[in-house]
C-alpha cells in the first residue's frame, strides 16, 4: 500500500480543513498539505476533533508544485466528468477503480483537491497523472470537501486486500519518462499546434497504467533508441 499524501488547494473553509484532518486521522493518514489556505482558527479546530495534531502538523506551502515534491503518483478530483478523448485532462476514474490500481503500488500518493467553489483549475489537472469523479446525482453533483476525502480514503482502505506489491516506477522516473517522450514528438517534427494535447494524453496513459520499473526501463529503451536513431539519419543527410 503507497503513502498518501492529501494536498488541499487554497481551502476557503476552516471548517473544511478541520473536518479532512479528521477524516484522515479515522483512516491512518497523517501528511497533509496546505496550499495558501484560508486562517485556521477555532472551528477548524474543534471539526478536526482526535485529528488535530494532523492539522496542526500540516505543511503549509505557496504553490501547487511544492506541495507535490517527492510525489510517485498525482492524483486529481474534480466533481465534473466528461468521457471527451478530446479532453485528455477531464477523463476520470471511478474512485473504486482509482482505489483498486493506486493499491498496487508503492510509493507515494498524492491526492490532490480543489477549491469548495470552483475545484483544480485545468494547468493544475494537467499536472495530475489521474483524474477521479465521485458519482452523485446531477441534480447537485458536487460533494462537500470533507466527504470527498473519507470517500477516497475509504475505498484506498477497503482496495489493501488486492495489493499485488509489485515494484513501480518513481515519479522522478516517470518524469524522464515523458521528458523523453518530448524529445521524441520534436525529434520527429510532430505538428506543434498537436504536442501539448499528445503529452497530455500520454500523461495520462502513463498514470492509468501504473508502470512496473520493468515497463518503464522497457518503454525508455524504445523512445530514447528511436530518438537516437532519428538524429544519426538527420546527420547524415
């Protein structure tokens, strides 16, 4: 089972804060971190409740990429869904099939949510390797901060039993991977107007899948080989 991290982005709500430590704390998480917060004070205290060491432990940070530091896996919510291939940012796991392969992995987790009122901006989603939406009525499909959180924990909880243990690559191994990915699209005159939306869809590829170390030596022998290949052919013409 991975360490997870919940990383808050720029609660407007105490209440909401004190309520996600205390959601932590029933399910064993104890890393928390803040991003530009709103003041905690005493309501935050008193809804954190037993988990309020948690909170008052939390790291409080200036950006989104400081927060991830040292993160394996990027997880973003969002209340809003959408199967669009044409949108790479938007597409969404359930929060039992997120559960069921982050449960796989070691590693560490980060489990990244939005603002109460208008949730991860798109540049932020862009950044996550997955993306996952809780189901709920369309009637009002968006889910107080605090609920969100226990459902997630919930069910990364209940997925231990079908941990399989195997070895996953790194976040910074990930990273090179699609840094050699780039070098790849530009190496082979790629359209530009159509490299931002490809990465991203890559990313995304990358973060369902959850690659074994052995996969990801695998896949970067291929790309760096034809990225090289593709250079001594440029030279000697």
């Amino acid at each position: 089972m991975p360490t997870i991290r919940v990383v808050l982005v720029e609660p407007k709500n105490e209440g909401n804060v004190g309520a996600v430590a205390r959601a932590m704390k029933n399910f064993g998480v104890a890393d928390l971190v803040l991003v530009k917060p709103c003041r905690l004070g005493a309501e935050a205290r008193q809804r954190a409740m037993r988990g309020i060491a948690i909170m008052e432990a939390a790291r409080i940070v200036d950006d989104l990429e400081t927060a991830l530091k040292g993160a394996d896996l990027i997880v973003g919510t969002s209340g809003i869904d959408t199967r669009s291939e044409k949108r790479f940012a938007r597409i969404s796991l359930t929060p039992r099939d997120f559960a069921a392969r982050v449960a796989k992995m070691d590693g560490r987790v980060a489990l990244v949510f939005g603002r109460e009122d208008f949730g991860l901006l798109d540049e932020e989603l862009r950044r996550c390797d997955l993306l996952t939406t809780i189901p709920a009525s369309s009637d009002y499909p968006i889910l107080n901060l605090s609920h969100a959180v226990t459902i997630l924990l919930y069910e990364l909880l209940a997925a231990r039993a079908i941990k399989h243990g195997k070895r996953e690559a790194s976040g910074m191994e990930k990273e090179k991977l699609h840094e050699a990915f780039e070098s790849l699209l530009a190496e082979t005159d790629y359209p530009a107007h159509k490299r931002s939306r490809t990465q991203v869809m890559f990313r995304r590829l990358i973060g369902r899948a959850v690659p074994s170390k052995w996969e990801f030596h695998a896949l970067m022998g291929v790309i760096q080989r034809a990225t090289k290949r593709i250079q001594r052919l440029e030279r000697k013409d």
